[in-house]
C-alpha cells in the first residue's frame, strides 16, 4: 500500500505554466485527501521574479533557463537529486502543467509501480521513446542496486546516439536534436552492455534493430510501462485521469469534471471560466 508519506512529487516547469502550477498545487494540497503528507519539490527554470512560491510545496528551487530541452534536462536532474538525498522511496516528477485528478488512482499506479521493483515508470511517446512529461522513479530500488544507480541520473546531454535511429527511420521529432525524450532514452540505455545482455550482439550491425532490442529489454528489466496510449496526442488519458493541458479553459473543464474546486487558484479560475 502507497500512501501520500511514501511519495516525493517534483514539479517542473518554466513561466509559461505557472498558473497551471498554482492550479497542481492546489488539487494535491486542497483536494486530494491526503494531499498535506505528499513531500513536494518545485523546480522553476528562469527568473524568480515570475513566480510565486510559498503557495504549498515543501521545497523550490530556482535554475537559469537554457531552453525548452535543456531547461527540462536540469530542472529533471536537479529535482531528482534532490529527491534522492530526501528520504521518500518513491518520486514522482511531472511537469507544471501534467495534472491527476484522481488521488485514489494516482496511487494506486504508484503501488503497481514498486510492486514491480522497476527504475522508472513512464508512457511511450510517437516515437517510441519514454515520454518525460510524467515519470515515476523507484528511489530504494535504483539506491539498492549498485549497476543502475550511477548510470541513471544525472541525464547527460553530450551525447546523443539516438539520433542516428530517427534519422534513418525519417521519423525525426518536431523539437530536432534537443530533445528530452532522446537524452533520457540515451542515457538509460548505458544500463544496457553486451556482457550482461548478449542479445544485443547480434543487433549491433543494425542501429534499428539495436534500438528496438535495447527498447525491449529496458520495458521487461528497467521500466514500468505507463500505458497513455489514448493520450499520445497527448493531452488527456482516460484509463489514468491524467492530462498534460496547456489550455487553461480545458482544464477548468476538467476540474469541474472531476469535482475538484477547492484552492484560491481553482477557485480564481473557475469564476473566470
């Protein structure tokens, strides 16, 4: 059983979102009901004189923004750092503006999660990569196994291999090189060597294939699927009441939807709405 004081959420995002943060944290402070046990970490890449923070997470910090997917990369970084020096064994990260708007199943994906004794828990995007939006990571078991836990974490961006599988597919995704989703799918593959997985040998000759052989063993070894297949659109997953929205308007709708109306922010909102 997973409950509010096992779970570490780290919130990430930049100024073009913090009224979805205000409203994020107000459905898990004032909604959920056991919303005051949950640990939170906001990490607010750019200028502190955008935000305002105090409004109910336990921990902020502050980064300079080096862009879409660089910001991303170390507020991710930095958060589960953090998060790992802290002692709740599950962390939840999630962007500003990815919102669950139900407790009772939030947790209970979090309880299949560390029943599995995976890494990470994540959805797959279009393109076959783990999706960065939402992630779960198994904190006592990443620290518990020496092989994984110096490899995961922090996500290095110097290298990208990934790249070349994209290109050779001609799938390559709208944002170009600098790409969340392929730094993580990059650096969790170096959890992946010959020794231990001799199956890949027989792929290293075929980059697709390779990348394909080093998906299905980080699936079946490393990674909890989270399974968003009906919001790879990407905004609303029904089977998880789970949206990543951007539009303000939506997510008022939603917070009506699911009945979610106390916290000044949600407040604010729906009498504007």
């Amino acid at each position: 059983m997973i409950k509010a004081k096992d779970v570490h959420i780290v919130l990430i995002g930049y100024k073009k979102n913090i009224m979805q943060y205000h409203v994020n944290l107000n459905i898990i402070r004032d909604n959920f009901v056991q919303g005051k046990d949950y640990y939170i970490t906001s990490v607010f890449a750019g200028d502190l004189n955008d935000i305002v923070s105090g409004m109910g997470e336990n921990c902020f910090i502050k980064l300079p923004n080096r862009g879409y997917a660089l910001g991303a990369l170390d507020a991710i970084n930095t958060g589960v750092e953090y998060a790992f020096n802290c002692d709740r064994d599950i962390v939840a990260v999630f962007n500003y503006d990815v919102m669950w708007f139900d407790e009772k199943i939030f947790l209970n994906v979090l309880k299949e999660f560390a029943n599995s004794n995976k890494y990470f828990a994540s959805g797959l995007d279009g393109n076959n990569l783990f999706a960065t939006d939402c992630m779960f990571f198994n904190r006592k078991e990443i620290l518990s196994r020496s092989k994984g836990c110096g490899n995961l974490f922090p996500i290095n961006e110097d290298h990208c291999y990934h790249r070349e599988f994209l290109e050779i597919a001609n799938r390559l995704t709208p944002l170009g090189f600098d790409n969340m989703e392929e730094f993580f799918f990059d650096n969790i593959s170096k959890l992946i060597n010959h020794v231990d997985y001799p199956e890949t040998i027989d792929c290293l000759e075929d980059n697709l294939e390779l990348d394909n052989c080093y998906r299905e063993i980080m699936l079946r070894d490393f990674c909890y699927l989270l399974d968003r297949k009906d919001s790879q659109t990407i905004r609303f997953c029904e089977n998880f009441k789970l949206a990543h929205e951007h539009d303000i308007n939506v997510i008022a709708s939603n917070l009506k939807k699911f009945g979610l109306t106390k916290g000044n922010f949600i407040e604010m909102l729906l009498n504007n709405s």
